[in-house]
C-alpha cells in the first residue's frame, strides 16, 4: 500500500517457487532508488534457454543454436546467467553452449521453469541507492496483459534474488490496490533522469496493464522507485509488436544526451506516420533545442511470416560490457544500422546477430536479455563464481 510520505510502496516477498530458500525482502526507501543505463557495467547477463514452442510455432528448432550464438558473442564480455525450465532443458542448452564453443567457466546454468524466454520483461530490475547498494525490484508480470500462461514468470525474480544473494522489492500500486505490472521492454532510462515509454503501451485501454493508472501515476512511480526527473511520452511502437508498443522496439538511449529512433523513410509503410509523430515528441522534449541528440535507424523491409509482419527493428539491441548485440535481418539496411551504432558507440563492439529466426517469437535480442549491473562486493558480498554447469 502507499507510504504515509505519499511515494509508492512496497510489499514483502513470499517464498514462490524454492530453490533454495526464500528470497530476501528488501528494506528500500522510494525516492532514493536509480535504475543505471544499460551501457554502465554489468555483473551479468541473464538470459533464459528457449523451450516453449508455441512462442516460434514450427520454428523452435533453430532457436536454441541463435541463443548459443548470443552466448558466444558475450560471454569474453561478462558472465551468463542462464535459466532453464527444466533439466532436460539444460542438459539441452549445455549440449548448444558446447557445441559453440562457450567457455563453461563463463556462464551457470539454473533450474528456474518458467512459462517464456522474454527476461526484459519477466525479469527483475536491479536499482541501486546512493550508496551503491543493490536492490532487485519484482514488478508484477501478466504476460502483456495478452495470454494466460504467465504465473511462472511472475515468479522468476525472486529465483533471480536467490541466486544473487540480493535483497527484493515488489512496487506497489500507488492506488495501494495491488502490485504494479511494468515490463521491461516497456522504458528505457539514461541512468541520470531521464525515461523513454509509449503512450500505447502504458495509456491505452487495449491490453493494459494497471485499469485505472494514468500518465501522473506512472511518472510518480518512475520517480520514486527508478530515479526518474523526467518522462518522455512516445506515441506508438512498431507495427507487429504483440506487447502493444513496447519502447525498446523503437526508441533508446545511447549515452545520457543521445536517443536512437528508428524512422520509417517510406510513406507507404505503417511505421512511417508512428515514427514521424515519435520524432516530433523527441524534438519537442530536447532534440530540438540541442538538450537531446535524436539519431535516426533505419527499419529493415517488412519482414513476414505465415502472412504476420513481425515488430523486425534494429532498435531492439542490447548494450553489454565491451559489445553491442544487433538484430540483423539479412538486409541491406543491417550495414547502415551497424554502422551508425558503431558511430555511436566507438568504445564497444558492435556484432550483428541473425534474427529472422527469432522474430517469428515477436522479440529479438533486447526482449530476451536483461542485465545484472556491477555492485559493490563489498557491500552485498561477491556473487558466486562463474563454474562449471552441474
């Protein structure tokens, strides 16, 4: 329930599914949290091992040897922190991992179920106070407010706690009915005040996520519990995306004063009038006056399948230490994109990554990772060694 000082709460955990005893609950004072931007250095990276066919109908085959792919572009940069369903689906990602010639001493297996691979989402969200002490923040998840499986995911952060030793926070509504859903996918943040959303995604009626939040609501809790001084609002995500205008399709932050937005060139195309209308809030909020840098990717051809164009954007990458991991889609705008990230972002690799594969699940390699930022040791204690899988 809300706080007497009228910032958003937060709840205790419960134990959920065991791994080793409960999780820890977090003893946070809203207000004083910061969520760090992707490019700030990471402990690890999460991911979770693909299983759920469903997810890429007729087409799971291929997809653990991308996630070994993503693996092997990674795992010289930081350690992975892999979940899987169950244990044949681990003996499975070991047999992948081998197969690629992943170092088994950088990555750790974990028997987590969990009903979808889409970590970004399902994932907690590390945040840190000002004295550099962790927390991970356990939204609620209900799979997009779109499907009915989602109760194991809603249970992954706390295995996510328990694994790391750090303590967990569940933010509340600030209504005080109930935990409050937020994804991932659904904000990107600069590290230092400022946060990207769509409109689509957190105000509309359609799939929604919190009945009865609007925008004040949401910027109340992006203040209190990520550190945020301001919210910029896009309008519409990609065409095709099935989480109803998640940010991370179209729009991200680079570094703290410049934006990536991925802008359709071509009239005719449906993500034409989205992207315009998204760079003329980008200008408004600070492009426009030199506060904000705007860099436009472009978006590759439409890219279909079984007749259902799929949200194909190279805005979906994923920032880690020392690389960057970008959706490509055997076009010729893969160059341009890679291109102009490197422009941007000279001090990391940049490496295209296959994805055509993959975006028949609806998501590509920002929606699958979620990373574990760098802590101080010395307060939380280390993190287990990275070893050898069991």
């Amino acid at each position: 329930m809300s706080s007497g000082t009228g910032t958003s709460g937060a709840a205790p955990v419960s134990s959920g599914a065991s791994l080793d005893g409960p999780a820890v609950a977090a003893d946070v004072r809203p207000g004083t949290l910061r969520m760090p931007a992707e490019w700030e250095r990471h402990a690890a990276t999460w991911i979770a091992w693909p299983h759920h066919e469903p997810d890429w109908p007729g087409k799971l085959g291929p997809i653990p040897w991308t996630y070994a792919e993503i693996a092997r572009a990674l795992h010289t940069h930081e350690r992975l922190e892999i979940l899987c369903h169950d244990d044949s689906v681990r003996e499975g990602a070991r047999v992948c991992l081998d197969a690629h010639g992943v170092d088994s001493g950088a990555y750790r297996l974990h028997v987590v179920p969990n009903d979808r691979v889409w970590l970004r989402d399902s994932g907690a969200i590390c945040v840190m106070n000002a004295d550099g002490e962790a927390t991970l923040l356990d939204w609620r998840f209900n799979a997009w407010a779109k499907y009915d499986n989602w109760q194991l995911d809603d249970l992954v952060p706390q295995s996510m706690a328990r694994i790391t030793g750090l303590p967990l926070a569940q933010p509340m509504r600030p209504d005080g009915n109930g935990r409050l859903v937020l994804e991932g996918g659904a904000i990107d943040t600069n590290g230092a005040g400022l946060l990207l959303t769509t409109e689509e995604c957190l105000l509309s009626p359609i799939q929604e996520r919190n009945p009865g939040l609007g925008r004040a609501d949401y910027e109340k809790v992006f203040h209190d519990w990520l550190g945020v001084r301001e919210t910029i609002w896009l309008g519409e995500g990609c065409v095709g995306d099935d989480t109803h205008g998640h940010v991370d399709d179209i729009a991200r932050f680079v570094s703290e004063d410049t934006i990536v937005l991925a802008y359709e060139e071509d009239p005719a195309d449906e993500n034409h009038a989205r992207s315009a209308d998204n760079l003329r809030r980008l200008q408004l909020a600070g492009g426009g006056d030199g506060r904000l840098r705007v860099v436009t990717l472009p978006f590759p051809r439409a890219v279909q399948m079984e007749g259902i164009r799929l949200p194909a954007s190279y805005a979906n990458f994923y920032i880690a230490n020392g690389v960057v991991l970008v959706p490509t889609f055997n076009d010729v705008q893969d160059r341009v994109a890679l291109n102009t990230l490197a422009e941007l972002m000279p001090e990391r690799q940049v490496v295209g990554i296959h994805a055509v594969d993959l975006v028949w699940g609806l998501g590509t390699l920002h929606c699958l990772t979620q990373q574990l930022p760098a802590v101080d040791p010395s307060r939380h204690g280390a993190f287990p060694a990275a070893r050898k899988p069991e």
